[in-house]
C-alpha cells in the first residue's frame, strides 16, 4: 500500500520542480523530504525522478504517479469533507480558487453573505487561473472554482468535474479617449497589448476574423495595468466586463464588440450530494453572480 504522506511529498515535488520548493511548501525539512522520496521510489520499485541542473525532473514513471496522486488526494480530501459534513456548518472550511476578476466584483459580495449567514465556517480564498484552478480541485486543494471560457476554445480535460454557467460577459473594445474607431479593425495599424495566454489567443482569432493580426507590443494579465498603458496611448486592447467592472480608469474608452463574449462557470469535483459548505458557498455565488 503507497503512503499518502509519500505521494503528497511526490505531487509537491512535481509542483514546484526542486526539493527545496517542495519542502517549503510543505513545511518539512528538506532532509525529510529526499528520505520520503527515496521510499517512495523504493515501496515502488521504480526510478521517480532525475537530477537536472539545480532541480529535479520527474521520470515517465513518475509523472504517470504524480498525476494519479493528484487524483487520489482529491478524493481523499472529499472524503474528508463528506465526512466534515454530520458536524454541519457551525465548523470546518471551505476553500475557493478564483480568477481576478472574478475576486474584484461579485466574489467578495458571495463571500460577505456566506460569512453572515455561516460565521463558524472558515472561508479561504486562492487568486488562480481556470488551469491552475482545476488542478486545485483534483488535488484536493480547493472545494469550489471559478473558471471562464471562450467561444470557440477547446475544452479542457473536465473529468470528475461539475460545472454550471454563472455569468455571459461581453467583451469591450478599450481605447484611448482620442483613438476614433468602434471596431477591431479600426486599429489594425496600432499598437496593441495582449493578456493572459488564452487571452492573447483569443484576440488573435477575433483580429484573424476581421483580416489583420494585431501588433502585440505589451503583455499583462493585470487589468489595471492593461488599463493604464491604454491611457498613456500605448496602446489597444480587450477586455471582458468583469475586469471592466472591477477597475475602470476613467481615461480610456471602452466599446461593446459584437458577438457572444466570455462564459463564467463554477466548478466542484465529485457527484452529489456535496458537502454542506460547498452548497452554501455555491448558492451564494450564483445570488451574487446574478447582481453583477
């Protein structure tokens, strides 16, 4: 039977890529943390991981366990909260992962309600990407997640997940208040600035549709920045309402595009029933999701 304390030492090491890392993390010396991957490797009978520079780089058969110890710690963390769930809501924790712009409008009006309603329940929140944010639920880590995507974006691996629309966005055209035009292509020969990865990929196909590719000169995930290069007339961009909603700097213009924009979901891991906290927390994101 593999230990539990053993894979979890396994998953932060793949997480974070040196032992050091990994023991920080987990708040275990590093000695502690190299002897529970040596038995590891040996309750196994397989080699886990390799040196590589300053690191550590897992092995195929490495990996191939990590990412099911991701899975099974999931599961156990369920567990743990199904069983949390006789004791009610007069105690325990519910953890929530959650994108930025999701954080600075209607999470904080969810989270306010669910404290009132719910003052013995610990509620934690972590800044995390739809990515990252999966991974949280699988490993465990996280009770609820607040994913988006985008019209037309490949669908990422969802299995064992339970996801339900909160929010349809628009997306805004963001310009300089003296830069004229209302369509993408209106800036075909300006400067642009592009977001987070699955951002920038999606304004590339929005500018392919329109028949140009835009000149991305700054790269930010940050909407308040994104927002103030604008206003200095460094460039255009896009943003979705929530961002918008979150942070508008009174400089720059902002024009509705055409079209179906970003979808918001929320996503828990697992069948129902889910734990008391989790429904509480769900119900309340969708009152406040409806307010926005």
């Amino acid at each position: 039977m593999l230990d539990v304390t053993r894979l979890q030492v396994l998953v932060a090491v793949a997480r974070h890529g040196t032992v050091t890392a990994a023991a920080q993390a987990l708040h275990y010396a590093q000695p502690s943390v190299s002897h529970h991957l040596a038995r590891l490797e040996a309750e196994t009978g397989s080699r886990l991981l390799q040196r590589v520079g300053r690191g550590v780089r897992l092995t195929e058969a490495g990996r191939m366990l990590a990412d099911r110890a991701e899975e099974i710690l999931g599961r156990l963390a369920a567990a743990e909260a199904e069983l949390a769930a006789h004791t009610g809501l007069r105690s325990g924790r519910v953890r929530l992962a959650a994108f930025p712009s999701a954080l600075g409008t209607f999470v904080p009006v969810a989270a306010a309600g669910f404290a009132a309603a719910h003052p013995g329940v610990d509620l934690r929140f972590t800044e995390a990407e739809p990515p990252a944010a999966v991974r949280l639920l699988r490993s465990g880590d996280a009770d609820v997640a607040l994913l988006f995507s985008h019209p037309g974006e490949a669908t990422p691996d969802l299995d064992g997940l339970r996801r339900e629309p909160l929010i349809d966005e628009p997306t805004y055209l963001v310009a300089p208040a003296d830069w004229p035009g209302d369509r993408l292509a209106d800036h075909r020969d300006r400067p642009w600035i592009g977001g987070c990865e699955r951002c920038r990929s999606r304004l590339l196909s929005a500018c392919a549709a329109e028949g140009f590719t835009p000149d991305i000169r700054f790269t930010t995930d940050d909407y308040v920045a994104v927002q103030a290069l604008v206003a200095a007339g460094l460039g255009v961009t896009t943003l979705p309402a929530l961002a918008l909603a979150a942070h508008r700097d009174p400089r720059v213009r902002v024009t509705p595009l055409s079209g179906p924009g970003r979808r918001v979901w929320v996503a828990v891991l697992g069948e129902p029933p889910d734990p008391p906290g989790t429904t509480a927390l769900l119900d309340h994101l969708r009152a406040a999701a409806r307010s926005v």
